[in-house]
C-alpha cells in the first residue's frame, strides 16, 4: 500500500488512524512545497507500536511471559514506517513523480546499547513515461478482494533461519540425536549448532504416532 494516501488541502500538517496492510495505525503527514523545483514533498510516518487493529502474528514464544510493568518502563520493540513522496502538477490532477518508503523494526530485549536487533526494508518507485495506449474496460462486475490488510497463510512452513532437505523425518531425526549425544557428551562438538538445525526442521514431519 505504497501509493495508499490521505491528502488533506486545508491542512499542512495533520494526524489521523490509517488503514493498511499493518493495520489501521497512527499516521502523521506533513506536507511542503517547493515553488524552484515545481513539485510538493508529502511525508507521511507510521507509528506500527500504536495501531488499533494491529496484523501481527507471534511464533516461537511457546515459553516466554509477557510483563506488562516491564513494557510500561522501557519500549524493546520499536516499529516505524516512513513514507516519502514527491508529486508534480500535471494536466489532469498531480503526478506522483516517485515514491519510497523505509520500515524499520528494533528489537532490544536487554536494554543493551550496542545489543538490539534490526530489520529494514526499502522500497522506490519511479515514474518514467506514460504510454497512450488506450485502456479497454472490463466487461463484468468488479468482485470484492477484501480490505488491504495483510492475510497471513494458513499452511505452517519451515523455519525461515536456513530450510534443509528432509527426504525421511524419521530416519534423520535419530541420527542426528545419535550424533549429538556422542559428540557432545564431555564438551560441545563444532558441528553442535548445525546438527541442532538440521534436527528442528524434521519434527513437523516425523508425527507423534512414528516411534523413534
């Protein structure tokens, strides 16, 4: 929902509840003009933290305890997403000459200066001509595709940390649990930490009902 905007002509600088694919967030815009250049600078920022419908899904927290007095004194999770736009008047309205936009999500569980984890993603789109072919209309109805509210899939996927290739479940569980159980017994083996992910990706698929 990049070219997703609420443009106010009364105002310069405004706030307001915005839905969109995170959810229906705070948004704040600002916008400027430039009278040398012949174009308008629309910033738009999302505030992901404070959203009312947020589209959020948890995994891997089987074993942890949220503490509501902890996230009252210091915030770990900070998620902002910055929008900026520049238009150009055209003949038939204003022209979006390009569009970026930069998500921004740090997670700092210690409170550690140099400890936080990051994830930035980027995102540019540039205007480069306008071909005049003629657009045919639709001959039917326009069906309903729901809201621009992210959907997330129902099939449960491998872990995203580094997919291994499972031909027998059963059979690679217990070598590596073998290997694991040799190697590591006095000190832990260098190859420990690969054998464990190679482990965890093949439980989905080894079933209760299998005996090891």
């Amino acid at each position: 929902n990049i070219l997703q905007l609420n443009l106010k002509k009364t105002q310069n600088i405004y706030e307001l509840q915005e839905a969109g694919s995170q959810g229906v967030c705070r948004t704040h815009y600002v916008i400027s003009g430039d009278p040398k250049a012949n174009h308008i600078i629309v910033t738009k920022s999302k505030d992901l933290g404070h959203c009312q419908e947020r589209i959020i899904k948890d995994a891997g927290l089987a074993y942890t305890e949220k503490c509501v007095e902890c996230t009252k004194r210091i915030k770990s999770l900070i998620e902002t997403a910055t929008y900026n736009y520049i238009m150009k008047p055209a003949a038939t309205g204003v022209l979006i000459a390009e569009a970026t936009v930069e998500e921004v999500h740090q997670f700092s569980p210690f409170s550690e200066i140099h400890g936080a984890a990051q994830m930035e993603a980027k995102q540019t789109l540039e205007f480069v001509e306008i071909k005049k072919i003629p657009v045919v209309p639709i001959k039917a109805d326009y069906l309903a595709r729901g809201s621009l509210q992210y959907e997330f899939a129902t099939e449960i996927h491998q872990i995203p940390i580094q997919l291994m290739k499972i031909s027998d479940p059963p059979v690679q569980i217990v070598e590596v649990l073998k290997h694991l159980a040799v190697n590591n017994d006095a000190m832990v083996h260098d190859e420990a930490p690969l054998k464990f992910v190679q482990l965890v990706p093949g439980f989905p698929g080894g079933g209760p009902a299998q005996p090891l």
